[in-house]
C-alpha cells in the first residue's frame, strides 16, 4: 500500500516513464505507487520497444485516482543520431504490432551482442549472460552492459560506461539502423497510436522536423529533464506553429540510475493528456 507524502503534481502528467520492462530499475508497480506519493494524476509507461510493462501499471493503478496511459519508446536511427519516437494509446494487446516489438527487440539482441564483443576484445571482459541476467528478461539495451560494467568495476557510474564506451562514437559502440523515425511514425499510426518526437533538444534534428510532420508525427515532447528553459520555451512555440500536441516527462529510469532518476522531474500540463486523446480518437 501506498503512503502519499506530498501532493504537488496534481494536475500534472509524467509522459515519460521507464520500468524493469526495459532500462528502468523500477517494477510498473513501484513506478505507480512512487507516482500516487508525489500526486501525479496521470502517467505513461514509454519503455523502449516494449509493452510489457503497461498491463501491470494499469492494474496496480485501477483502485487509485491516478490515469495510465499506455506508451512506447521506439529506437530509430537517421543520419548518425539516435531519434527516439513515442508512441501513445496503443493497445497493449495489439498483436502485429506487438509482433514487430518482438521483432525489434531482437536486433537489439544482435547489437547487444556485438557490443559485448567489443568490449571483450578490448580486454574488457563482461559475459554476454550477466548482461541478460541484469535486464531481468525485459527489453536488453545499454544501460544493462552499463550496469555490467560498473559492477565489475570498470567504471564507478552508468554515464561514464556511456561516456568512456558505449555512447555514440565510442570505442563499443554499435549503431542501429533497422528503422527510421518515418518508418516508426508509420508503425505507430497503423497500431493506432499517436507519434510524438521525443526530447527533440537531445536529438537536435530541427530540419527534418517538417518531415516528419508530414510523415504523420502527431506530438513533440516539449517539456523533458534535458530540457532548459529555453529550449522548452521554443519547442512549446514549434508545437503550436505545427499543431502538435506538446508533451512531457522526467525520462524516469528509477531511482538506481545515475541520472533520469526523478519521478515528476518533468511533467506537463494534464491537458496534454486530453490532446493526445483527441489526436488519437482521429485515427479512428
């Protein structure tokens, strides 16, 4: 049972958010309970090509006043960068697309692999099967290599794992090219899900924002932890001059995590939640 602490989101949303079943360190329950302390009154489970942590969000959530929405993070690449597409409102139990999150999480199977053998062949020496052990058979990405890392004492934190080996450019490092934000634009809005560009100020692909829009991009998370004022302030206009849904959320990853470790560290307004719903009712 949950304790509440504070009440200071309560008309907030959390868009953002992370669990075990993917990169994160907290179960979909432990984000729910942590979400009903702080007084968020809505949250969506984004975890990378995964939704497997949604259905035990919503259930650990049905007794409380505090709204689920369901979300995925999906990794894509363009031109060097990792462009990272949020997809909202889509039913957990969608089987083809379910299928095609099965089928993505098995390249990063193979990138992961690949990783491993780098780093081994730098004298680096972490086993494939402590990787898999540490992502608990959810979706496997970097952060477990991070993780493994750190726990032979190659390095004291997960961002200097990212920083020293396994960040773009690095000595481990191995891209994924499988997909492009078009494709999982269109990926998203065949399931029925709203398309949201995340944390544009990361990526910094303002040209190709058109694009995208024109492919179908439907939101752009304006409000994000790595965002400045600045930055918020500008993506707040680009959203309006392009009638996207302005978004938001911290990037929780949970509390073990070096950084993103902050439930609430960046919300939105609760109107975003309706806006997404009006965006995807449209689909209909």
């Amino acid at each position: 049972m949950y304790r509440k602490k504070t009440v200071i989101f309560m008309q907030y949303a959390d868009l953002h958010i992370h669990t075990t079943a993917s990169d994160g360190s907290d179960t979909p329950s432990e984000v729910v309970h942590k979400a009903l302390e702080i007084g968020l009154r809505a949250i969506a489970i984004s975890d990378h090509d995964t939704m497997d942590g949604v259905l035990e969000a919503e259930r650990a959530a049905e007794k409380f006043n505090l709204e689920v929405i369901s979300g995925v993070e999906v990794n894509t690449f363009f031109e060097g960068k990792e462009i990272h597409i949020l997809g909202y409102l889509i039913d957990p139990c969608n089987e083809k697309f379910v299928a095609k999150l099965k089928e993505l999480q098995g390249d990063r199977m193979t990138r992961i692999k690949k990783m491993v053998d780098k780093l081994n062949k730098l004298n680096i020496k972490i086993e494939l099967e402590r990787v898999l052990e540490l992502s608990s058979g959810g979706s496997v990405g970097r952060p477990h290599i991070a993780r493994a890392l750190v726990e032979r004492g190659y390095v004291l934190t997960l961002q200097e794992a990212f920083t020293n080996y396994l960040g773009v450019g690095k000595p481990a490092f191995v891209s994924r090219e499988k997909l492009s934000p078009k494709e999982a634009i269109r990926l998203i809005t065949r399931a029925k899900g709203v398309p949201v560009l995340a944390h544009p100020g990361l990526s910094k692909i303002n040209t190709y924002l058109l694009d995208l829009v024109n492919e179908g991009l439907k939101g752009l998370e304006v409000w994000h932890k790595n965002h400045t004022p600045l930055m918020v302030e500008y993506y707040a206009e680009i959203a309006k001059k392009y009638n996207l849904v302005p978004t938001g959320g911290s990037d929780y990853h949970g509390s073990a995590h070096d950084t993103c470790n902050i439930l609430g560290g960046a919300v939105a307004p609760f109107d975003s939640v309706q806006l997404l719903k009006n965006a995807h009712q449209k689909l209909f």
